[in-house]
C-alpha cells in the first residue's frame, strides 16, 4: 500500500523544488526579462499567496468529488503552469503563470496529505503522512540544487521544464496506481475566519505570521545575498545547507516536541535560534566551513516552526483542530507572500541586502515578544 504513498510524494517534491527554486534562479530570470531582483521576487509572491487561499476558498467544490479527480486537476493546472513558466516571452505571463502554479500547488498539498492516511492500515497512517509531507522537503534539498546546477548548463527555463516532467510522472502515475475514494475537504474560509477571530487562536497565528515573513520572505532573496557577498559561486551549495537544515528541522522538530512536553516554550527556542541565524549571516560568510552553519539552522529553524504552532492548537482546540491546522498553514504561506513582497520593497529602497537581514531580525524579535506574551498569558490562565 506504501506504493501508492509514493504516488503522492512524486507530485509533493514537484511542488517543493517549485516553491523554492525560484529564489536560486531570480538573477537568471531578471536578466532575461530585464528586471530587478525585487520585481522578480513578486512571482514568488503570488505563487505563495494564491497558495495559502487556494485551498479554503474551493474546498466547497473539492468536496463534491473524488480524490483522485481532484489531485489530476491540480497537478495538471501546476503541471501546465509551470510549462507557461518555462515558455514564458514577458514578466507579465512570468507573474500569471506563478500564481497559477500557486493555485494548483495550494489545492494539491492539503488534500494529497490528507489522503495519504486513507491508503494504508491505521498502524501506517503517521508514516504514510510523513512521507508525503517529506516529500516535499526532499524536494527543496534535492531537487533545488539538481535545478540550480542544470541552469549552469543551460538556461532557468529549463530548471522550470524538470519541474514540468516530475509533475507529469506524477499525473501519470495517480492515472495508474491512486485509487478512487473522497476524504473531507479541507476547512473553508468561513471555518478559518471563525477560528480567527479567536483570540487564542489570533495570537498563535500572528507569531507564525512573523516567522513566516522573516524567515520565508528573507529566503526569497538568498541568491542576492549570496551575491553581495561575492560568493556567487557557492550559491548551490548555501541552498543545499538551507534544505538539509530544512530537511532536519521538519523531521526532528516531532522528537522534541514530544521530548520537550512544552510547544510554546520550545517555540519560543526555535525563535530566538532563527534570530540569531540570521545575525550570523554576514559574520561568518567570509569564513571557511563556518559560513554554513547559520544557513543550517537558518533553514532547521524555519521548518521546525510549523510543528509547535500546529500541536499548541490541536491542545487547546481540539474540536476544531482540522481548521485551526488549515488555518495555521494557509498564514504560512500568506507569511511568505508578505515577506517577499515587503523585501521587494525593501531591496528597491535601500539596494543593499543588509536591510532584508536586519528586517528579518526585527520581524522575529516582534515575533519573540508576541510568543513571550502568550506564554505568560498562558500561565496566568493555568
């Protein structure tokens, strides 16, 4: 049955080389069409904001069929999107098709995830989910740097094109192998605006946001980082720290959460770590085996953010844990978006990548302070 898993994978590293590749190739892409990093940056924008709202607002029309159906439609839109992409001749169709891939992605994750558990035995469900989530950090780790290192070869567009054949070996192969059966759709917009306007709830989210913005939004800009610095040349190799750090953080963040019996405190951790990865950039890239490190945890910190957030409000609502969940991811994403968005702006204004970092630094101390008053709220409430 675990075969059938794989199925699902194929398509969620597809959409995690995707939703990270394009920071390695904006240079590449810029010089194509003419344009600055910041106005290159905005196709991850979309990508990542169509990504957050795509889900809740077609869940009412997601419900009304089969999974199978549904997981074709998706990944055939990101499929067709990202040969748009690839094919792009002008910025403008560069932008309407990231956010069409956004789109497709957006419907995808959630319910491939979701319908990961209904394809094995109850002792495999936990596996089953792990492996599909995984699959998309395996994505970023692998498939980021394999992408990266063809358009030293070649050109972007064709980085974009592996994406394209990896999403059509996985239509193919959900055509093949995916049964056909429904799972409960995900949580709409009216179920996630409920839950936010909880206050509970509203201030766990807003300290996701803050990661988010910080660490996603900053990411987004790396190869410009990269570049100041004059390292040009290793910046496959900073991408592929970020992704082990990423890959580490997202399987070994489940260990210490059930180590550590207290998520918000080990939330906070995990927040001042970030910070300090991002204070240790421009320090240590000048110097030898060191100047990977913060890239390391910069990227375990940042992917190890999810976990925590989700399991503080599965405790304190579990009547409602699939929308608070959906709800915690969908301000993920819409994290990103801002975040890149906001160093777009930034990068137009200043130029100098120094002010990306030191926005991130103050964003996650923001952050800090909000994850420090819920926990001190939390203990007056005990």
């Amino acid at each position: 049955m675990m075969k059938k898993v794989w199925v699902l994978t194929i398509g969620m590293f597809a959409l995690g080389m995707d939703a990270y590749i394009v920071a390695g190739l904006i240079p590449a892409i810029g010089d194509n069409f003419n344009k600055n990093s910041a106005e290159i940056g905005q196709g991850v924008t979309v990508f990542t904001l169509f990504f957050s709202i795509s889900a809740p607002i077609f869940s009412t029309l997601l419900a009304k069929n089969e999974v199978k159906n549904i997981l074709i439609l998706a990944i055939s839109v990101f499929s067709l999107a990202n040969l748009i992409t690839a094919l792009a001749p002008n910025y403008a169709i560069y932008i309407i098709s990231r956010a069409i891939a956004g789109l497709g992605a957006g419907i995808f994750s959630p319910i491939a995830v979701s319908s990961s558990s209904h394809l094995v035995s109850k002792k495999h469900k936990g596996k089953a989910i792990a492996f599909t989530v995984g699959g998309m950090s395996v994505g970023t780790v692998v498939g980021v740097p394999l992408g990266l290192e063809v358009s030293k070869y070649t050109n972007w567009r064709f980085s974009i094109l592996i994406i394209v054949l990896i999403g059509l070996i996985g239509l193919m192969s959900i055509l093949k192998y995916l049964p056909r059966f429904k799972v409960q759709a995900p949580p709409n917009l009216k179920s996630r605006f409920k839950l936010f306007l909880d206050k509970h709830v509203l201030s766990v989210v807003f300290v996701t946001l803050c990661a988010a913005i910080a660490s996603l939004g900053l990411y987004t800009y790396l190869a410009d980082i990269i570049k100041e610095s004059g390292n040009t040349e290793y910046l496959t190799c900073y991408l592929t720290a970020w992704g082990v750090g990423g890959l580490i953080g997202s399987f070994g963040i489940g260990f210490l959460i059930d180590k550590f019996k207290n998520p918000a405190v080990l939330m906070l951790i995990i927040l001042f770590a970030l910070a300090l990865s991002f204070a240790l950039l421009n320090v240590t890239i000048q110097v030898p085996f060191l100047n990977f490190i913060p890239f390391i945890l910069w990227g375990a910190m940042g992917w190890a953010t999810q976990a925590p957030q989700q399991h503080i409000l599965l405790q304190n609502h579990a009547n409602h844990g699939g929308a608070a969940v959906a709800l915690n991811s969908s301000i993920n994403y819409l994290g990103s978006a801002l975040g890149s968005a906001l160093g777009g702006i930034i990068l137009l204004k200043f130029i100098n990548t120094n002010m990306l970092i030191y926005s991130a630094i103050i964003i996650t101390v923001i952050g800090i302070m909000l994850q420090t008053m819920n926990i001190t709220m939390d203990r007056k409430n005990n």
